[in-house]
C-alpha cells in the first residue's frame, strides 16, 4: 500500500489568484507602456505578467530603447519605470482591490481545519500589506514580497521561504497560481500545485499539478488529492 502523504500547509499566490489585481497590474504596465511610446503585443506578457516590479521595469527599458527583450542593460531607466509602476499600482489597489469569487470562502475552510496558509507574491511588501489589510491578514501564517528573497518568481526561492518559515516539507503542500512564472517558481520548489489560469493564459495539467477553472472549483478535498494522489 502506498504511504498516504497529509496536507500541511497550502501557499497562494495573491495577484490574479486570491484578488483580481492582474488586470490593474495590466493597467498598470499598459499606461506606463503607452506614455514610454510603447506599443505593448501579446509577446510582451511573459515579461510582464506575474513578474515582479523590477523584471518588468526592465522589460519595458529594454523596449524603449529599441532592443526588445528583458537582457538589455538600462539600469537607471529601469529603476524609474519601476519608481512609477509601483506607485500607480499601489494606488490603483488601494482603491480597486477585490477577493476574487471564492477566495474567502476557500481561506475560511483551511483555516477552520488548522491548515496553515501562508501567501507567496511577487509583488512588493507595499502592495502585499494593502491587499493583506483588505483581504485579512489572519488568514496567513507566513507572508512573502518580492525583495524579501535573493531571487524572486520564476526561480524557486520564494516557496522555499515560505516552507522554511511554515517547517513544512514541500512534497506535503500545495501552491495555488494563475501564471506559469508562479507555477515554475511552486513546482522547483517541490509543491504540487493547483493552477487557476488567467484569461490570457493557457496552462496543461501535469503530474502533481490541478488546472480548474476558478476557485470556486477547488476546496479540500482537492486539496489533499494533489498531494496523495490516488
């Protein structure tokens, strides 16, 4: 008989997962593009979309200069693009913010059962404690912000972070995302993951990973079968 594995602990990702913010984020990088004289295409997502400050600052620098990808150097360039998308993201949060259709009610069942959760963004502490004020900060054990790591999504460091703080074993938790930057970043760290595409996106299931089609379809029983499956 195979060993059953128990659920421990269950880390979100918060932007376009528990809140409806990738679209202000969009909003966001599109004004930013749009007073940069920067025609934005479906190419550019990947840099833009589930990325942190920084890494799409770049992306945009790069563009402005012509050379069209996320390598280019621009540094100072960089840095004031990410100075301003920070401040109209947060603002546009701060005002905007809504739990998306079953957040909540999916939070209120981990936490009645003692589940911890911990919340796992590649956006800045800024953002995430105005979500976290909105949404409910018991909610979370553990919080992780861009920054608070050497490298952040796509690369595994922050799930790391969170399963250390949590003292959990990865392969006994789940990671719930909308992007695949957030999935590579849950999967390298060895968490099973329940995947809530975006509008714009197109994920595949895969070994130890769940796609649904919001989270309204998923509660604990989901939950624990991703990490014992059958």
């Amino acid at each position: 008989m195979p060993v059953r594995t128990e659920l421990r602990a269950v880390l979100f990702d918060m932007d376009g997962t528990l809140v409806d913010t990738e679209r202000l984020w969009r909003r966001t990088v599109e004004e930013e593009a749009v007073g940069r004289g920067i025609a934005l295409t479906d190419a550019d997502l990947a840099f833009v979309l589930g990325r942190a400050v920084e890494d799409c600052a770049a992306h945009l620098a790069a563009r402005a200069d012509g050379r069209g990808d996320a390598r280019a150097d621009g540094r100072g360039e960089a840095a004031g693009i990410g100075d301003s998308l920070e401040r109209r993201f947060t603002e546009l949060v701060r005002g905007q913010v809504v739990p998306l259709p079953g957040a909540v009610e999916l939070l209120a069942e981990i936490h009645a059962v003692g589940i911890p959760a911990a919340l796992v963004s590649a956006s800045s502490r800024q953002v995430v404690d105005t979500v976290l004020d909105a949404l409910g900060r018991h909610w979370f054990t553990v919080t992780v912000a861009a920054g608070e790591t050497p490298r952040t999504k796509p690369y595994p460091d922050p799930y790391l972070a969170a399963l250390t703080a949590l003292g959990a074993a990865p392969a006994s938790c789940v990671a719930v995302e909308d992007t695949p930057t957030g999935i590579a970043s849950a999967e390298e760290a060895g968490c099973g993951v329940v995947a809530v595409p975006a509008l714009t996106t197109t994920i595949t299931p895969a070994p130890r990973r769940t796609v649904v089609r919001s989270l309204l379809d998923v509660d604990l029983a989901l939950l624990r079968g991703v990490v014992a499956p059958r």
